[in-house]
C-alpha cells in the first residue's frame, strides 16, 4: 500500500514518513519527484527545466480575467478546474508542461512500487482515485509546529521560526491550490486527516501502519 502525506510544515508529516520508513521499509518521495519531471520535460522540449522553480512553488498571479490560452491548453490535458474561488490563473507554456510530467511521474512511481510514501506535491490529488493508496492529511496547533520546526531546524528566534513557517506554508498552499483547483486543507479531500500531537509521532506512524496493513 502506498501512501500519500501532506500538511503544512511542522505538522509532523516529515517524521510520520521518516519513522515509517526507517521502521516498515517505506521510501519517502518528494524532491526527487520535481527532480524527474524537470528532467522529462527537458527531453521531451529540448529546454532546461527551472527544477527549484518548480518545487510547490509557482510564479502565477491570480486574475479575474477570461481564461488565458495558456490556462485553456493545460485544462486539455488536466480537466480538473485551474479555477480556484473565482480566480483564473495565468500559467506560462512551460508551467503548464511542467505539471503534466509532474503528474506522469508520480502516476509512474505508483504503478511501479508498493511501498512509496508521496511527500506533498499534490501526489494525493494525483492519486486520490487509485487503489492500493491512502491520502493523509497531517494538523496540528501552531504551537506544535513551531516546536517541531524548531527542533527540525535547531531554531530559537521564535520571529524567525514564524517567517520560516509562513512563507514555506504560502508556497505549499498556492501550488495545491493552483493545480488542483481546492480549497487547501479540507479533509473532504483527504482519506485521513490526523493530528500526530495527540498519539505523538511513533504511535501515530505505528495507527498509520495499521491502516496500511503494515503493521
């Protein structure tokens, strides 16, 4: 059973997969993801692909203008709404491809494992209609995820923990929402959404195994 993990950072999601993979022989996935695609897109139109560019972070500015044609030549190959709340979103050629090979990389990675944990990146939205993978949501209190992130990050500037934590949670909240077309964060969405603070990581990890049946 593969899994899916997304959650804003601090919520605990990176050491749910750390514990699973370290413990149940999982293989976490994120970065490398990006790193595929870039090189998929770069082969197939002969251009060298922005790589940190594109990891959950996207230069698209919101409109309320009609649809560019941009926007309606990515909605031919991904028919899920690029409208997000109202608002159109004008994503360059390049964009728009990145994604696809985003998307055929994780839909690769899938059919070939069993054992993968998809790290953010919209792999749950990729994936929710497949079986064979759970989509969990990881929350916690703003509390929680500051003391995780300073831990992660050996951070005592608590003004600098809160910047760290609300630029990268901006970065991860725009790209889900631009290529999915959701509102981020809504358990509807999701097939688990788990709040690692109540069981504490090892257990919650161990709750999670269960439900994989890998425990």
């Amino acid at each position: 059973m593969n899994l899916t993990i997304s959650g804003l950072l601090g919520t605990g999601g990176e050491e749910i997969a750390m514990y699973l993979e370290e413990k149940y022989n999982y293989r976490r996935v994120g970065k490398q993801l990006v790193t595929q695609a870039s090189d998929m897109y770069a082969a197939t139109s002969k251009k060298a692909a922005k790589r940190a560019f594109y990891d959950e972070t996207m230069d698209a500015k919101p409109d309320n203008s009609v649809l560019n044609a941009t926007l309606h030549l990515y909605l031919d190959v991904m028919p899920e709404a690029m409208v997000n709340r109202g608002q159109s979103y004008h994503l360059s050629r390049e964009q728009s491809e990145m994604f696809v090979a985003l998307r055929k990389v994780i839909r690769a990675t899938f059919e070939e494992n069993d054992k993968v944990i998809f790290m953010g990146r919209c792999a749950g939205h990729v994936l929710r209609r497949e079986n064979g993978c759970i989509n969990i949501l990881t929350v916690d209190t703003p509390e929680n995820c500051r003391a995780r992130v300073a831990k992660a990050f050996d951070m005592d500037d608590d003004k600098e923990i809160k910047k760290l934590i609300r630029e990268t949670n901006s970065r991860r909240i725009n790209f889900y929402e631009i290529f999915t077309g959701l509102e981020w964060g809504k358990p509807e969405n999701f097939d688990y959404c788990i709040t690692p603070s109540i069981l504490g990581i090892e257990k919650t990890a161990e709750l999670i195994a269960g439900i994989s049946g890998r425990s």
